[in-house]
C-alpha cells in the first residue's frame, strides 16, 4: 500500500487549502534538521516537503486522491484522468530545503544558512556555530522635518514604522506596524537626535537595530534661525531708511511688535535686537534668545 501524504501531515482528507498549510508550517519547523536534534529529522523534514508539495497542487492533489501514491507516481492512462488530473508519473525534486523557502519566503528563520537555490550554506553553518553571542544591527537614521513652530513651542509627535517581529514560535516572523511618540522640547536644534533602542527588524540571530530620527528644521516664511536667535529681513525704501520708520513683525506666539527704528539705516544692513524674544533654551527654561530685525534699503528707490 502506498504512502498516505495526509497521514504525513497529520491531517484529515476533507482538510482544506489553510489546514494544508497550517500542518506543514507546524511539522517542517518541527523537524527541520536546524531545529530538531533527532536522528531521522532530515528525512522526516523531506518526508513533510514532498507531502505538501503533492497535497498543495490541486492537479496533484486529484490525481491523488483517486488513485494514490502509485497512481501518482506510475503514471495514470490519459483517458482515466478527471479535471485535469496528473497523467505522467511524478517524481518529487528532493529539494525540501527549496520547497521551504518558497513556503516561508522573506519568513523562512533559516535563511542565513541557504543559498537563492535552496541549498545549504556551509559558510553560514560555520560562522553560527562558532558566533557565541549575538550581534546588533547597525542603527536606522531617518530625517524628521519639523517646523520652527514645533520647536519654538515644543510638541508631541507619533510615527508609524512597519517591522518585522518574530511569531511566538520562535521561529517565523511578521511584519507589523507599531507607533513611536516622543517629545519634541521646546527650543531643540536642527541636529538633535531622538533614539529608540532595539525597534528595528528583529530576527532569530540578532539583535534588532537602534532607530534613530535626526531633527531637521523646516524653511520659515518669515525667520530664519542661529542657535536661540530668530532674524527678520524687512525691505524698506530709502526714504524710510534716511528718515527712520517702524517695523510690524507678528512673532511666532502671535503678538504684534511694533518696533521703532529711529537711526538712520546704511545701504546694506542694520541690526536690530529685540531682547527675550526669540527661541527658548534647553539648558535655561528661563532664557529666550533675541530676535534680530535686519532692515535692507533699497538704493535706487527715490
């Protein structure tokens, strides 16, 4: 009597698609030869590749069912085959460790030890025997682009990262999403590095990386920013500039200065400080920097 591929699997005959796929996931992580210390693993883990692979092609699976290992493998007439049922004899490629690549693809917890056809890595094999500990994945730095508001204010924000967590089978993986939510002081500079330890891809021989966000500032409208200082521009005749005149600048909390500007402007620039009223300091909540008024005249203005 011939082999019985569910008996292998530890299944039913009415079992379904998923049912196929939910017994060979379980069995060849069980008795795959990197895990299972038994004597008969490999063949037992073959054993398991070539069930799934006859029971998971519905061609095969027809042909099986109706006339067994013998049928499937002897080869059945043409005329006695129903829907497309397999005619030739069929003969498995021996490969297990292909067939569970394929199944597990980007999930497959032995990767490291095969190479893209499936075979075995002796390289890998070697360097994980005589690693004694595990090594960490370099850090992931990404650039987060914030607006000078944000770090005048300081505020609260969440991102959403996609990675790869293991099951807890300890073997396979999946991928998932997890939100990250930091503080952003207020008065940070451009630079300033936010670190989530071990949120990177975890995996069975690793230790996941550091992720980190480097702070980048945004373009302002308005200010352009050095260090706690925030400097204006304002474009003015020369008429203004010979004169004297005011400046309205709405600050970043809202108010409106009125700043008079009483001597006389050169043809370039002059700079005007306006005490307290620029970004605050991390190191000194009490402090603020100033903001700067940078007047231009404009020369061939009449």
């Amino acid at each position: 009597m011939g082999r019985d591929y569910y008996a292998v699997l530890e299944i039913n005959r009415n079992a379904t698609d998923a049912d196929i796929k939910k017994a060979y996931r379980r069995l060849a992580l069980k008795h795959h030869p990197r895990s299972s210390s038994h004597a008969r693993a490999a063949e037992r883990f073959t054993l398991l590749a070539e069930a799934y692979d006859v029971l998971s092609d519905p061609r095969k699976k027809a042909t099986f069912d109706k006339f067994g290992e013998e049928g499937l493998k002897g080869g059945i007439p043409s005329e006695l085959g129903v829907n497309g049922a397999w005619s030739s004899g069929y003969v498995y490629h021996g490969n297990a460790n292909e067939t569970f690549r394929q199944f597990f693809g980007g999930d497959n917890p032995f990767a490291d030890f095969f190479t893209s056809d499936g075979s075995e890595d002796n390289t890998g094999l070697k360097s994980l025997r005589g690693q004694k500990e595990k090594l960490q994945d370099p850090p992931i730095e990404r650039d987060l682009h914030l607006g000078l508001e944000d770090l005048y204010y300081g505020c609260t924000k969440k991102i959403k990262i996609s990675r790869r967590v293991m099951n807890e089978d300890g073997h396979t993986s999946s991928i998932r999403d997890k939100i990250l939510t930091f503080t952003v002081k207020a008065g940070w500079n451009e630079g300033t590095r936010i670190t989530f330890p071990k949120e990177g891809d975890q995996g069975p021989n690793n230790i996941p990386a550091d992720i980190v966000f480097v702070i980048r500032q945004k373009h302002h409208p308005r200010f352009v920013r050095q260090n706690d200082d925030l400097y204006y521009t304002a474009h003015i005749s020369l008429e203004k500039a010979l004169t004297g005149f005011s400046v309205e600048v709405e600050t970043l909390d809202g108010r409106l200065l009125n700043i008079p500007i009483n001597d006389i402007v050169h043809v370039q620039w002059k700079c005007e400080e306006v005490r307290n009223a620029g970004c605050s300091s991390c190191t000194n909540k009490l402090h603020s920097g100033c903001r700067r008024h940078i007047t231009s005249s404009e020369s061939n203005h009449v």
